[in-house]
C-alpha cells in the first residue's frame, strides 16, 4: 500500500498540471488562429484583386473552363480562386504552430501533409490551364491551315486536334497533382492507336483520291481564280468555284463537275482570266 499511494500522488499531480498548463496553451493557439486568420484573410484579398486587374478571369473565359463553371452554377473566377487558395495556405502556415502548442501531434501531420501537397496542385492548375490555352491556338492554327487548302470540314479536324491536345494536358496535369494515370495514359494511347488505324485504313480502301483531290484544290486556287474562262477538252468554261474536291465549271447552260486534281494534271488553257 505504501508504494502505490506516491504513484497515485504523482498521477494526480500529472493531471492536475496538465490541466492547468491547458489554458494557457488554448489561449495562445486561439489567439495564433485569430491573428493567422486575419492576416490570411487581408493577404488572400490583395492577391485577388491584383490578379482580377492583371486580367488572369479572361484566361479561364479564352479556355472554356468559366463556361462549365457557370453550367454547374459555380460562380467563381480564377482571380477569386487564386486568392482563396493563398489565403487557405497562409492560415494552414498559422494553423500549424498552433496546433503544435496544444501539442495534436495528428493534426500537424495532417497540416503539413496539405501544404506539402500545395506546390503539386499549383503545377498540375498551371500546367492545366496553359495547356488548354496551348490547345486552342494550335487547334485554331490546324483549323486556319485546311481550310486555306480549301477542306471544307476544317472546322471539324481543328476539333479533333483540340479535343486530342486536350486530353494530353488534362492526364499530365492529373500526373502532375500525384494522381495514378497509367490505366487512363494507356486507355488513351489504346484511342489514339485504333482512330490512327482506322484512318490508315480507311486511306488504304479509297482515302488516297480524296487527299489528292484536297491537295490538288489547295494548289489549283494559286493558279486559277473563280471566273475564268478555261478550255477543258476543247470546251470552254467559266470556272465556278474550287472546292475542297471538287470545281464546278459553267459550260453553256450546264454545270460541269470535275475532280480538282483534274484541273492541275491534265493541260487546261486558260482563255481570258477574270476581272
């Protein structure tokens, strides 16, 4: 009995230190969070509306991300976001002494796994957003390209180049925020492989005259102009148009239909250009 009572003193007198120490300790984390709070708060203000006049909302607008945004009746932009963000990250740097004080060795794990996650999530936001603004000036420059050669389904393969470019950017930046992507990477590269097929095969069956005829328009619009006077198998013929495969010629009262790799293999003669 004598050697358990000193053990029970010493026990009680443990828990009634601990419990004094506690308040003093909850005040100085009260007082950490409501400075971090505040400071956070001022912080994250200034950061967002410098970056809403430097002009980063029209950057989510030129993506289409404002758009789904705005489907989903999430009425934030990036000037906001980007604020907000910050100012959560310097309040987790003032949450994390605070917590240290009342000693929630837990939560400061926690604390510490998020801010070290944030340098991730900022890469794979930046890497997103550029990437789809890279996307849609490379889809615009495809798209410009065919129809200059005359391809009146242009529209469609800036498209298809912009959707492509687009799921690229969307499994880095997906990689880059630490997110498993090898089942997602190699179903895409399974797509990619089978349209590619399916493209090669469909040249290999009857694809090769359609790109010869798009690429004879492309090269017939440098030498002929609508509203030629052509003569064509001993016939003359006002040149209509140029199509993506075909040109159409005015020959009396019928309109003649002819491939375009027929204006520039064959010999035409051009009688009168137009005026």
């Amino acid at each position: 009995m004598n050697e358990i009572f000193p053990i029970l003193k010493d026990s009680l007198s443990q828990v009634f230190q601990t419990f004094l120490n506690f308040p003093p300790k909850l005040l100085t984390s009260v007082i950490i969070i409501l400075i971090g709070w505040f400071v956070s708060k001022k912080i994250g203000g200034l950061i967002g509306k410098g970056a809403a006049r430097l002009g980063v909302n029209s950057l989510l607008d030129k993506t289409g991300l404002s758009y789904g945004l705005k489907q989903a009746n999430i009425q934030l932009t990036l000037s906001d976001f980007i604020g907000k963000t910050l100012q959560g990250l310097i309040f987790l740097y003032f949450l994390l002494p605070a917590l240290e004080v009342l000693g929630v060795s837990s939560l400061v794990d926690t604390v510490k796994d998020i801010i070290a996650y944030f340098p991730k999530f900022a890469s794979a936001l930046i890497t997103l957003i550029g990437g789809i603004l890279l996307a849609q000036f490379l889809a615009k420059v495809t798209q410009a390209a065919f129809a200059s050669m005359g391809i009146e389904f242009h529209e469609a393969l800036g498209n298809v180049v912009r959707l492509l470019l687009i799921s690229i950017v969307a499994i880095i930046a997906l990689g880059q925020a630490g997110i498993e992507v090898s089942l997602l990477n190699d179903t895409f590269k399974y797509l990619v492989v089978i349209i590619a097929a399916g493209l090669a095969l469909a040249f290999a069956l009857g694809g090769q005259k359609v790109a010869q005829n798009a690429l004879a328009g492309y090269y017939a619009r440098d030498i002929f102009t609508p509203g030629d006077i052509l003569l064509i198998d001993g016939e003359e013929g006002e040149l209509q148009a140029i199509g993506a495969l075909n040109s159409e010629i005015l020959v009396g009262a019928h309109k003649l239909v002819i491939p375009n790799s027929y204006l520039t293999e064959n010999r035409n003669t051009i009688v009168r250009k137009a005026s």
